[in-house]
C-alpha cells in the first residue's frame, strides 16, 4: 500500500502536534517495511534542510510543496483542490495528522483529531483562528474514513459535537519519549544554562488562556504569601495567542523576579528541567491530550493537574487533580507536594508507573491498524 502522511508541522521548533508526527514516523519506519510512505511537507517560508525529518528506510520519501498556506488553505477549502494524489503521486490512503481537510481523488483519508478547543471554548482562540479551525473539522470529519482521536474524552467530544458513530473512531494514545524516562543527571548543566540555581515550580506550555497560566500565577502568589516558600515559577514555551492578560498580571506581581519565561527550549533540553522540578503544574482548562503531564510523570516529578477533560484521564491516579478555575485549589495541590514529602514520593511513583503505559512504538502499531483495516 503506498500511504500518504501530512508531515508538515514536524517542521521549524515543533511543539506538541509536530512531535507527535515525528515519533510516529520514526515508529513507523522501525515496524513496517512493507508499505511505501510519501511523506507531504506544504510550508512557504525558508526552512533549513535539517528540519525536514525524514526516516532512512528506503520506503519513505519527501515530497515538499511550496505554496503559502492561504492559498493553500484557500484552495482546499473553496474548491476541494488540490488533491494529495496531484502533490504525492498515486496513494491509496492518506493520514491528515492536524486536522487540515486535504481533498483525496480515490485514497481513504484517516484524520486524526488532537482536540476540539475551538469548540469547546472558543473564548480560549482568536475569532479568525476559531472561523478557520471550525471549518476545516466542519469539512474534514465528514469526509474522513476514519478518525483517530488522542483520547476517550476527544472521542466523546467527537461523538457529541459532530454525532460520528463510534465505530469510525479510534483512539490511539501518543506515547513519551524515553528520555523523559531515563537518568539526566549528565544534563545538570542544562538548568546552570537558564541559572535556575533554587527549587522551582515548573509549567510547560504556549502562552495562551487555554493554558491557565493566571490561574498557576495567582497560586503561586498565594504560596509565597501563606507559606513562604523559595522556589522559583519557571514556565516553559513560546507565545501563542491573546496572551496580554497573564503578561499584565505577571508584570505587576510583587513576585514578578521569582518568575522565569524560558520561552521554547529545544526538546532535547526539557527532561532536565522535568527532573529537576520540585513539582510540575499544568491547570489547563481543556487538553485533547496534555502530553507534559505525561512528560512530567515519566521524569519521576510529581504532577498538579486538571481534574477536566483528558487530563484525568491520562493521570488515572498518578496526579493530584484540581479544579483550574480555583487557585486555592491549585495552590493546595503544589502546597501538598512541597510540604508533604511521602505524598510527593507517592505521586513520582505511581507517575512513572502510568507513564509506561504510553509508548510510541504501540502508538505506531496501532496506527498501521487502522491503515491496513482501511486498505484490506
């Protein structure tokens, strides 16, 4: 079968969506030798040759389409072309990995759909961002074969907000990078790089309200007033959108030199300041996933979360669950961890257990399943 795979956003400083491609497709490449990949890279702007991840086996290949995606987008979305067999050649099936509703002539079309924010809290996204996310779902989801949903809560989502029947979705976990899991003490040098030389809280996500960083600033404010304590805030991750807010109320804390914005830390960086964390916070107000969660977790670091959406799901346990719209809530959660250290040891634990769960080589295997049950 020759299969065609969106690769596009595994391009430049990939995040969460461009990770999950490129373990995927490095997956792939280490279980099937079978099948033929064309692997579609649409991006405009330069792009170093480096950045384009391509798996060495010889039945996987790159094809790069260089077109502004308004156009792009245009094209698809008003007059149903291109299709991915005039950019790839013949395909008889094709993965769209971000939702984007690529027209096919003939190939089955797997959609896999991270989460559906934009509909859940559109608040949460730019007006022009929420238009456009909402019809590219609105045009992918019915035409897909199949979808494959990040979790059972994206399922239901699907399910409820689009009415797909459950046997056209699938839900295929993303996994954890073994490193998260591994010894770091070699990488001690990565948290003398960002000078990071007291106890810290640590957060890792874009700027943007989905992410409720307000909410983690005000618990740690509460922190510092009810109980004193010397760790540092540091939150991991470049700016998304409609950050203004938490910059503003960042700004005008008393805490405001206790508090680190990294900004993007090269991946490979990131299992440090995991291990190394007194505690890892994400009150997210919605995740299809919440792949740091399970980051943290595999890093040994005990985790404060969400008790919403697919977050309580991926903890099963392994974390103390809050509501993020309570930062007293969240402050006791962090509070619980600092000060009670067999709670702390409990969590670390039971987090790396849960964290075996979620492995890429399974989520690959059973990707190819639904491939091979679309091209049977």
């Amino acid at each position: 079968m020759i299969i065609g795979i969106d690769a596009s956003l595994a391009l430049g400083k990939p995040t969460g969506i461009g990770r999950y491609i490129i373990n995927l497709l490095d997956n792939l490449s280490m279980i099937d030798i079978h099948n033929h990949y064309r692997l579609l890279y649409h991006y405009f702007r330069p792009v170093d040759r480096a950045s384009f991840y391509h798996p060495r086996q010889g039945n996987f290949r790159v094809q790069k389409i260089r077109v502004p995606g308004r156009i792009m987008s245009w094209l698809c979305l008003n007059l149903n072309l291109p299709k991915v067999e005039h950019l790839l050649g013949k395909v008889e099936l094709f993965h769209s990995t971000a939702f984007f509703p690529w027209p096919t002539q003939k190939a089955k079309l797997v959609l896999t759909v991270h989460d559906l924010s934009v509909f859940r809290f559109p608040q949460f996204h730019p007006q022009r961002m929420v238009n456009f996310y909402r019809r590219c779902f609105r045009n992918a989801i019915p035409s897909a074969d199949r979808i494959c949903a990040d979790s059972e809560n994206t399922k239901a989502d699907l399910a409820e907000l689009f009415k797909v029947p459950e046997q056209k979705i699938t839900v295929v976990y993303p996994g954890v990078e073994r490193r998260f899991a591994e010894a770091v003490w070699r990488q001690e040098g990565v948290v003398g790089k960002y000078d990071l030389d007291s106890p810290y809280i640590l957060s890792v996500g874009a700027l943007e309200p989905r992410k409720n960083l307000v909410g983690l600033l005000e618990a740690f404010c509460l922190l510092k007033e009810s109980k004193g304590v010397p760790h540092q805030l540091v939150i991991v991750g470049g700016k998304g959108w409609l950050y203004q807010e938490f910059l503003d109320r960042l700004d005008s804390s008393k805490y405001r030199d206790q508090i680190r914005l990294l900004g993007y830390v090269p991946y490979g960086e990131l299992p440090s300041l995991y291990h190394n964390a007194a505690a890892f916070v994400y009150p997210s107000f919605y995740e299809g996933f919440g792949l740091p969660v399970l980051e943290a977790m595999a890093s040994g670091t005990p985790v404060v979360t969400s008790n919403n959406s697919s977050m309580s799901e991926i903890a099963s346990g392994a974390a103390h669950l809050v509501d993020p719209a309570n930062s007293e809530e969240i402050a006791w959660g962090i509070e619980k961890i600092l000060f009670d250290r067999d709670y702390a040891l409990m969590l670390s634990e039971k987090g790396k257990e849960r964290a075996k769960s979620f492995d890429w080589r399974k989520t690959a295997i059973e990707t190819l399943k639904v491939y091979q049950e679309l091209g049977s």
